[in-house]
C-alpha cells in the first residue's frame, strides 16, 4: 500500500519526498527575520508519524546532535511513515546560549500557548499547531541545565501504555514514572492524544558522547518498534529497563565549596556520605548524606553551591540497587567513544541496542 501525500503548515509532501520548511515566528529586536527549521521525511508506505524535538530549551544541545546524525540513516530512505524532525524549537534560546526566550519564560511551560500572548506563548502554539498536531508519536530531547547533568534517562507517563511501550523500547537501563507538568510540551501532546517520551542526558551547553549515541540509539529502536524501519538481523537479547517509581533532589545542607563523591550512575545507601560542603579555609565541613538507597541520575558539577541548592537527584527502585548500578555501567561502557566518532562510511556510530 502506497502512502498518501501529508500537508504541514500549507506545504504538501509526497510519499518518498524529503521537505525543509520554514516557519516563520516572533523576529529579532533587530529585525531580522527568525524561524522554525523544520524537516519532513515521507516514507512510500504508510505508517505513524514521529515527531523528534530538540532544545526547546535555547541552551540544551546534544538533542541537535542526536537530530543531524538520525537524518544520517541509510533506513530512511526505505522508511514506512513520517518522520519529522526539528532540531532548535526555541531558535532565539538557541542564539544567545540561553535555556529561555528573550521574554524570560520557558519555553516548555508556556504551552498550549496563543496566537496572541507573550512571545513563549506565541512560539509554543505556533510549533504545536503547526508542526506537533501532525505527529501520532513523540519524542522531545532534553539535557539537565546549566552545571547540572543527567544521566541517559526516559521519562514518560506510566498512565499511558503507548508512552511506556515507546520508553522501555527505548532501551536505556533507566526510565522513570513521571507525569507532566502544567504547561509542558509533553502535556500539550497528551492533551491531543499524541504519547511522546522525554529523554534527559547530559548538560546544557556542552556535547557528551555516550549521551548522544545513546539518544541516537533509542530513536532508532523506537522507530522499529512503530515498525517505521526493518529490525536489525542480529539476534540481539533487548535490555529491560529498571523503572523509578520516585525520585528526589538531595540539597545542600551549608554553602561553600562542594566535594562530590559519587559519579552519575552510583548507588547510594541510606545515610551514606555522598559529599561534603566545605568553607575555602577548611574550617567547618559538612557532610552531604543520601537519605535512602538508590541511583545517582543527576548531579550538580559547579563546585560553588548555597544553603538548600540541589546537588543530587537520586531515583528509588523497587529492586536492588546494585542490579541497576551494573547495568548502567555496562551500558555506558559499550557506547565510550573508544573509535573514530564520525567514520564516514558508517553514520551508526555505536551497536543499535533493541
């Protein structure tokens, strides 16, 4: 079966066909004119439609990585459905390094947004009406802020089975229940009955490779999953991933100079010292202590911190740490750049994990 033509924002692609588009939003105080970089890959035959998102947030940029080197696929070129991509949502973000739009609001709390609000508002109902309401799958890539990384995460709604689906076919050793909050992009899609996953790796401002190779590798088994690419021939046994059920941010108990003494990935105990915040004479020093077992899934890196800062996001699971811990670092492990990182005849730069 031949797919039909599918119609975005007044422009109409044919099956086979590959489109850019540019959709104009809010200009520069210059002037000059800004707009939504948007490509669409339409398969021959039918299939869902995967909308892949990237920095809504100005500053977070392994997503933009992850999105170049997907358009890089050979499968697509024998893709089933659609396959749509916009690599920098908040483009105005994005050109002055900042997580927010010149208005000083998040993006990614201003949606459903209007035609007629404050520029967030503006650019969240543009992008969902014009390019997120085509979508029937989603997923949005983020990083953690500023000094602050996450390791290689899905979120999703544990109330929606085509969320989970699309998350555990994600392939990552961790997933975490996680409703939507007010105003998000997630929850705007919910609301228009489109699932879309979350994934959080690495720090703003800054590439991480094992991130984005991790990132690129989960679209792909994601895209298998809706059955949009063929599945790899090798027999390869699909990772289970350790659901948190929770989550929650240790803070700092004093300000000073902060010592970290797990890595992302680690396993806390309860009361276990997992850092100490110290004046720069090393006069007092206060130990930072877990207050149960768990997973260290995001860290604060700039060592200058204040009184009740969050320094560590440790995520709870049902099952034994240790478990989770051992996955993690076998995973990362496989996908070090320990080869070239762009071989030119091979754009699949790390094993595709089903």
């Amino acid at each position: 079966m031949r797919a039909e033509p599918i119609e975005i924002n007044g422009t109409f692609i044919k099956p086979g066909e590959k489109k850019t588009l540019s959709i104009p939003v809010a200009a520069m105080v210059t002037n000059a004119d800004v707009e939504l970089t948007v490509q669409v890959i339409h398969g021959r035959r039918p299939g869902p439609v995967l909308l892949v998102s990237a920095a809504i947030h100005g500053d977070e940029l392994n997503g933009v990585e992850i999105i170049r080197r997907l358009l890089k696929l050979r499968q697509l070129q024998s893709l089933s459905g659609t396959l749509i991509v916009v690599p920098i949502v908040n483009v105005h973000g994005f050109l002055a390094h900042s997580r927010y739009l010149p208005d000083g609001r998040d993006l990614n709390r201003s949606f459903p947004g209007s035609p007629k609000g404050s520029l967030a508002a503006r650019l969240a109902h543009t992008f969902l009406a014009s390019v997120v309401s085509h979508a029937t799958h989603g997923i949005d890539l983020h990083t953690g802020a500023r000094h602050r990384a996450n390791l290689p995460q899905i979120r999703f709604d544990p109330s929606d089975s085509r969320s989970e689906e699309m998350a555990r076919a994600f392939g990552l050793p961790v997933i975490l229940h996680s409703e939507s909050k007010e105003g998000t992009l997630r929850g705007a899609a919910a609301a228009l009955g489109i699932p879309m996953i979350l994934y959080e790796a690495g720090e703003a401002l800054r590439f991480d490779e094992v991130c984005i190779r991790a990132g690129m590798n989960g679209i792909v088994n994601v895209m298998r999953k809706l059955g949009m690419i063929r599945r790899t021939k090798r027999k390869t046994v699909p990772m289970e991933p350790s659901v948190a059920l929770n989550s929650l941010w240790v803070r700092s108990p004093a300000s000073g100079i902060l010592r970290t003494l797990l890595p992302l990935g680690a396993k806390t105990s309860k009361s276990s010292v997992i850092g100490v915040v110290a004046d720069p004479l090393g006069e007092t020093e206060v130990e930072v202590t877990a207050p149960c077992e768990g997973v260290v899934i995001g860290r604060v890196n700039l060592p200058l911190v204040h009184e009740g800062e969050a320094l560590f996001h440790i995520a709870r699971f049902s099952q034994d740490a240790n478990e989770v811990v051992d996955q993690v670092e076998a995973f990362t492990g496989e996908l070090e750049p320990d080869t070239p990182l762009e071989p030119p005849s091979q754009p699949d730069l790390a094993p595709i994990i089903s």
